[in-house]
C-alpha cells in the first residue's frame, strides 16, 4: 500500500468535507463493497468496517478485532476503535462526541461510482442508529465526486506511467503489424507486450487484449477477421499501473501495393478528428461545463460534413477507464447530469470525437489524454500526429 497515495487523498477529502460544509463523512462497507474505500484507503477489511471523516479534521476507523490492525498500521487514521460485538452501539457512541449536524453517505441516483453504500447497509444504519442522526442522512455524492475526479501529485504520476507503458506497446505492436494477421493475432501482440512489463489491461484488470477493430466498430472483442492490403484497424487500448489507467485509441492503415500514403478521404477524416481534439484541448478551462467542450467539437465534425459523434466527447481517467463525475459529453438524458458538472484544475479527461462510419468506409478514432490546468489542457499521451502507415 502505497502511503503517499492514500494519505494525498484523506488529506484531500478533509478539505472538501470543509468546503462543502459537511459535518461528517460515514463509509459502510465489508469485503470491499464499496469503492470509496480503496479510493481513500486501499484498506481490504472483511467484516462490516466504518470510516468516519469530520469536518473537524478527524479520521476515525470502527473495525472489528480482526480487521482493527489492518487500519491502525495504515497510518490514516487519528483513532481506530475495534468491536467485538455490538458496532451499531460504537459507531452511535462516535457520532455523539462528534455531534454532527449533517451525515453524508455513499448513496447516489446517477452516479454509480458514488453509490458504494448498499440497500441493507442503508437499513443497518437506520435500524441500529439514533434516529436523530438519521434524521441527518444526506448523500457524499457532490464530495465524492470531487474525491474521485481532481487528482493528487501521486495519482497523476501514476497516470502519466500507464499512458507511458501503453506507447511503448503501441510503438512495438506497429513494428509487429502486417497484412494477414487476424484481429485476434494482433490482441495477442498486445498481451505478450503487456506480459514483459507485468502489467495487465486496464478494462478487465486480466491479461486480455484490447479492441482490436478491422471492422464492425463497437465494443466488443477481437475476432479472427483477417487483415488485408487497404484495410483500417482501430485499437482502443486501456493499461493498469499501479492501480490507475490509461485509454488511449489508435488508427492504422494497411498500405496497397502501389501506394505511399493513406487514401485522400482517410486523410481529411483524421486532419478533423486531430482539429477537433485541438480545439478542446486549447479551449478547457477550470469553471466550464462538459457540454460546452462536447458542442465545440461535435459542430466541427458536422462542419466538416462528418456524422454526428455518437458519444460523449470525452470522460475522465483515474482509477478506471471511466471514471465518473464531469463528462464531456451532450446534454442527452442518458448522461444524466455528467455533462453539467464544472471541470476543475487537476481533472484527467480523454479527448475521442471519433467519426464513425458504417458499411466499410474509413472511421477514425484517436482518442488522447489530457490533464487540466488553468491556462487549458496537457497531454499527458504524445499525441497521434498522423495515420500509422503498415507497409
């Protein structure tokens, strides 16, 4: 467990339950049922374990005996108490030298990344709590969301090292590349790459392959198509470092016999995608919304005469490959408030306006990484500056 890491994020979740004006901070969970907890601790307690974070400044753990040691040796907390018995009568006994006026818990309508509490374990609470601390429930979702999606220093590092990773790869799969192969042959360069550095896919956490797309662009796995002369390939490609991802898409053409370059069509495709990636890139700024970056893109795609994205233009990176809280995306009801939330300094989105394509003809995808900062965004991935040409 990495030290560094989680006390950046405690640190980080004291300041918000500040300056979001919340008394206390209640994380129910066993056996890893909720996400919050390796987010803030990478704690793996088995029986039923509460964290408590006060706006105060606290840290407390109610562990039982068995768990108890796990959290002290941590070093995250100001106070570990352990229970044999009766955890209802510790927590209860917690929240009365606190006397908090609100008690934020894991419980969301649209976030899924924020709804680590379960239905029982909401009823536990109300069951074996005072009713007048439930009468204090309120949902961490608004503080959760700024946990997960602002980055720490050590987040950010180990970002930067998974997109790293996944261009050396790429870099050795291109080199590999060569008419004939399968999607499935390719997937498997993939995977032996990924065996020597002992990493693993980001998506699956396993060593499996990306998305290695010759045709049919959707998610799903690679098949055994066979590549031939004149052919595009997509590869969405996500790598775990470390806990954190990257995701990063390349676009690739399989040059004819008599040509020297992609076709023109091809071309002008990928010269759209790579302006609309630099408009949003220059354009992001702490304080805007992820429909404002989402329409940038998406009406220069349609200027272009291109079809419409049909996706968001970009999603955070962090701990997984979609990482929740603000999106760059349309304002659709499927995404639910996503696109609304406001982008703040140190948020690692991807940017992907990608042109999709049916019956064959030429689709793009290039998606990068990018980290915001006041003045707009960083690459964090070095950037696809043209089609990948397979001789």
């Amino acid at each position: 467990m990495s030290r560094t890491l989680y006390k950046e994020k405690m640190e980080q979740a004291l300041n918000y339950l500040v300056t979001e004006d919340v008394d206390a901070w209640v994380i129910f969970s066993s056996e890893g049922s909720d996400p919050a907890v390796n987010l803030l601790t990478g704690l793996k307690t088995v029986g039923n374990t509460f964290f408590v974070l006060t706006k105060a400044g606290k840290t407390y753990a109610i562990a039982s005996i068995i768990d108890a040691q796990e959290s002290k040796d941590s070093g995250l907390f100001h106070e570990v108490i352990s229970y044999k018995d009766n955890p209802g009568e510790v927590l209860n006994t917690l929240l009365k030298n606190i006397n908090p006026s609100t008690i934020a818990l894991n419980y969301s309508e649209t976030d899924h990344l924020c709804d680590g509490l379960t239905r029982g374990k909401y009823l536990w609470l109300c069951h074996h709590l005072e009713e007048r601390f439930v009468q204090k429930f309120m949902s961490s979702e608004k503080l959760l969301k700024k946990i997960r999606s602002i980055k720490t220093s050590e987040e950010l590092e180990r970002i930067r090292r998974a997109i790293e990773i996944t261009i050396e790869i790429y870099d050795q799969v291109f080199d590999k590349l060569k008419v004939g192969m399968t999607e499935i042959e390719v997937g498997d360069l993939f995977v032996n790459e990924m065996k020597k550095r002992q990493v693993v896919n980001g998506l699956t956490r396993k060593l499996t392959p990306p998305m290695i797309l010759k045709e049919r662009i959707a998610h799903r796995e690679p098949s055994d198509a066979i590549i031939e002369k004149g052919d595009y390939l997509i590869i969405d490609f996500s790598l775990d470092y470390k806990g954190y991802v990257s995701d990063i898409a390349r676009t690739a053409y399989f040059l004819k016999d008599n040509e020297t370059e992609a076709p023109q069509t091809m071309q002008e495709r990928f010269k759209t995608v790579y302006e609309a990636i630099s408009l949003v890139k220059e354009t992001i700024r702490p304080g805007m919304q992820g429909f404002e970056l989402d329409e940038l893109a998406r009406k220069h795609l349609l200027s272009k005469g291109m079809p419409e994205i049909t996706h968001a233009t970009g999603h955070q990176v962090g701990r997984l490959t979609h990482d929740g809280g603000a999106l760059l995306g349309p304002r659709w009801s499927r995404y639910g408030d996503s696109p609304y939330e406001r982008i703040a300094d140190n948020m690692v989105f991807t940017i992907e306006p990608t042109i999709l394509f049916g019956n064959g003809d030429y689709s793009i995808l290039t998606e990068e990484i990018i980290v915001v900062k006041e003045e707009g965004g960083d690459f964090l991935s070095k950037r696809q500056e043209e089609i990948v040409l397979i001789k």
